[in-house]
C-alpha cells in the first residue's frame, strides 16, 4: 500500500476511536516508521490492540497529560493513561528542551502505555545533536535470573548519539529478540528462533504460543537478567509507575491501564569537550570499522547504521501488509 494511503487510513481509524487529529498523525507516523525499518512486531501488528484498548477505556483517547517542572533540567510527566506514543513524543521534545537549557535534560513519564520502538525518540534527540537515553519497562515476559516465573518485561535499553553521519542508535531489549517479534510469529503462524524462550515446563521451545506463555531468555543470562531490573527501577520505580511485574499486558491484560514508566535522558555532547567531541566521535567509529574483518564479515556495522539504510531503501516504497492485518485495518475502519 502507498504510504501516504496507509498513513490516512491508519490516521482515520485512530480518528474514529476518539483520538484528536493531530494525536492520530503521531500515531500513524509512528506506526509507518516501524513498518519502514522493518521492525513489524512494532507496526500495524500492534494497531487493532490500541484500539481494542481505547475501546475498553484502558487507554485514554482524549489525556490531560501535565508536564510538573522540577527544575530547568527536570520534568516530570503524568500521562494521564494516554498512547504511549504521545506522551513519550511529548517528553523526549521536553527533554531536548532542557538539555538546549542547561546541558543536560531528566523527563519521567509515569500513567503511560507501550510506545513502540525507543529509537524512536532517541532520533529525535540525535537529530538536535544531542545524546541521549530511553528507557521503558513492559508486561512480564522474563523470569529474574534464579526464579520460575516471568516479571521482567523485555525492557528495552536505548542509547543514541550524533555521529555526523547516520546517527549511533542501540537500541535492544534485554531479552534475546523483542517480545513482538514473538506475538507476529503466532499471529502469522510461523515459528520463532530456537533458543530464545522456553515453555510452561522450561523447555526451549520455537512455538510462539508455548513461548508466550512460558518465557523470554534475557541477553546474557544473569547479566541480561540484572539490566532488565534496572530499567524497571529507572522507568518504573523511579517514574512512579507499575513496577515489580505489575505493568499490564496490552495484549490480554484488560484489567486496567498499563500505567507504564518512560525515562528520557538528554546529554549535550559537547559539555566537557565542545568541538573536540565530533572529532572524537568519528575517529572513535573509524578506528573501530578500520579493525581488519573476521571470517564472514565485509564491513562492522555501528549499532543503527543497518535500520538507517533499510528506512532509506524503504522510504518510497510501497509497503507490504499481511492479509490478516488488512483485514483488521478494515474492520477498524467500519466502526
Ligand atoms: N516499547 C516496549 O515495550 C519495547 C519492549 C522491548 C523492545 N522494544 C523495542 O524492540 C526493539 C529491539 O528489539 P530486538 O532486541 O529484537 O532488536 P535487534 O536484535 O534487532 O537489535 C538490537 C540492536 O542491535 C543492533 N544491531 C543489529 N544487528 C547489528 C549488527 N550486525 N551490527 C551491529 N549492531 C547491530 C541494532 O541496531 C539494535 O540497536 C527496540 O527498538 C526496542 O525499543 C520495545
């Protein structure tokens, strides 16, 4: 489909389901972007579930969402149970705010919902040449390193930087692949990776639907184990959102708003060395890509640099949608 078709379709349907016009075009632009980089466990996958969700008043098409300033460098958000793509829109602008200010920004979001891809928001902030942090817990897919059962949400590590070229973006989940990539598995009725989850009796598995309901091995085992705790002390006990476990599942928890935590850190990269840190950044990166190639390798890659190329191949591309998922655009679309 055209993405300029694809992009009303997805705005009108966000329409319909009480959402103002211009929340819908952040939305839908968010959701073309993750088609773009082909990352499709974030795309129009996830569409019918944050409509199903609107529609259950889980989340809120229509937020109050208050900025509290705590200083020039802080804010604090409550979002109010808005789209996590609204309000983590909104503060990563506030975060780049303060950081122009005074050097350094700290915006936390509590009240929120799954914002798709931390990338995101990292690019915005690399865009106005600064460094920066995401962080964002999620639903229970990962058991603690020692313990049975899932807490852990995937809770993703963003660290993004200004290269002067394509932006350096890591951007990964503390578990081995992302918790979508599982959900499209079973949606589409495909397998998934041998040995990145295991199943109720803690045999790996490559079921989608037994790894849903089993769990998520982290990267790294105990280590993954120890970052997916941080980033739910940084984005949920620190935020003052769910935590511990507690942050519903959007796709069949319907008990309650997800109340997810985002926390957005914003460096200005020049602080202790001005113009000596572009210097420093693109000697850094061609010392490293200069290193000679290990057996099967043509080039190093730096975190980012393969999504960048893929938007870029796929900017003006039409943009393949699985009959399922057109099926559900249409349905959305009847309401
Ligand atoms: N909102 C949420 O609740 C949530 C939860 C978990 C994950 N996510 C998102 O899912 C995505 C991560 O999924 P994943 O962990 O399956 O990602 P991935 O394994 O595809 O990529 C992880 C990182 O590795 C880098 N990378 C990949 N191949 C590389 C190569 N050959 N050389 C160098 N670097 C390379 C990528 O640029 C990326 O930064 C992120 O965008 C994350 O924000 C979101």
């Amino acid at each position: 489909m055209k993405k300029n078709i694809l992009r009303s379709k997805i705005k009108q349907i966000f329409i319909k389901h009480q959402l103002s016009k211009k929340h819908s075009e952040i939305c839908a632009d968010y959701l073309i972007k993750a088609e773009l980089v082909e990352a499709r466990s974030h795309g129009l996958l996830r569409l019918k579930m944050y409509c199903d969700r609107i529609k259950k008043k889980l989340i809120n098409p229509k937020p109050k969402i208050r900025i509290k300033r705590i200083s020039s460098s802080i804010s604090h958000i409550n979002a109010d149970n808005s789209i996590g793509f609204v309000s983590a829109d909104i503060a990563i602008n506030q975060a780049i705010k303060n950081a122009k200010k005074t050097g350094i920004g700290l915006v936390a979001v509590n009240k929120s919902g799954h914002y798709g891809l931390s990338s995101f928001y990292a690019e915005q902030a690399v865009n106005k040449n600064l460094m920066v942090f995401c962080f964002t817990n999620a639903p229970p897919a990962l058991a603690p390193h020692g313990a049975k059962k899932s807490l852990f949400g995937t809770n993703p590590i963003c660290f993004g930087v200004p290269t002067g070229k394509i932006p350096f973006i890591l951007d990964t989940s503390t578990s081995i692949i992302n918790r979508g990539k599982i959900r499209r598995a079973y949606k589409l009725g495909e397998k998934i990776p041998y040995g990145v989850a295991l199943n109720k009796s803690g045999k790996i598995t490559t079921n989608a639907k037994e790894a849903l309901l089993g769990t998520q091995l982290p990267i790294a085992s105990f280590k993954g184990s120890g970052l997916a705790w941080m980033v739910d002390i940084l984005s949920g006990v620190l935020t003052g959102s769910s935590h511990g476990g507690k942050t519903k599942d959007p796709f069949d928890d319907f008990t309650g708003p997800q109340n997810v935590g985002h926390l957005f850190i914003t460096i200005n990269p020049k602080i202790f060395v001005g113009r000596n840190f572009m210097r420093e950044i693109k000697r850094n990166i061609k010392l490293v890509k200069k290193l000679p190639k290990a057996k099967g390798f043509s080039s190093i890659l730096y975190p980012g640099e393969r999504k960048y190329k893929t938007y870029k191949k796929n900017l003006n591309k039409d943009i393949s949608i699985p009959l399922k998922i057109l099926k559900e655009m249409d349905y959305l679309n009847a309401i």
